[in-house]
C-alpha cells in the first residue's frame, strides 16, 4: 500500500477529494499555539483526532467553503457540516503522488 499522507516536520498534509485541495495537520507543539492532533504514525493507514475543521475562500467560485472531516484508517468520513459534494459521505484518502 503506498503513502496516504506526506509528512514534513511537524506537520502532516493529506489532499482531500472533497475540497480538491491539500489540508495541513500540526502534529507536533509549536511555538505559534497552533492546536495539535494526535496521530497513530501510520502513513498506510493514518488516523488522526479530533477532527479537522478547515474554513477557506474559493476565490473562483467566489464564496467561502467548510470541510469538517474525521480521518480514521485511512479513510474521510465528512461531516454534514462540509460545503462540498462529499458531505455525508466516507472516502479513501488518495495516494500520494
């Protein structure tokens, strides 16, 4: 099974198919207060908490957006919260390329 997320530092990042874009996930303490999530290390199948709650601007669209996801085993479970198409539904996460 090949990598499911790319790990650079203290961060973690995993492209989502709901948002079409890359999320970022802190996983290690930084000196910015930014929150950290647990990780279980695993980049075949990760699982991180709580979940993620990323708030952007589509500036094509020209509106905002929410993705509100768990990530467990390896898979997106998005929440009803999320703007995007996916909402309600569970995925795999994709292969890094």
């Amino acid at each position: 099974m090949s990598d499911l997320i790319t790990v650079d530092g203290p961060r973690v990042y995993f492209d989502c198919p709901g948002c079409k874009a890359r999320h970022s996930i802190m996983i290690a303490p930084s000196s910015t207060g930014t929150p950290v999530w647990t990780w279980n290390g695993s980049k075949e199948s990760p699982t991180f908490s709580p979940s993620l709650l990323v708030r952007g601007y589509d500036y094509e669209d020209e509106e905002e957006y929410i993705c509100h996801s768990f990530v467990n085993n390896g898979k997106i479970k998005f929440l009803g919260d999320c703007t995007h198409s996916l909402a309600g539904h569970t995925v795999d996460l994709l292969e890094q390329k």
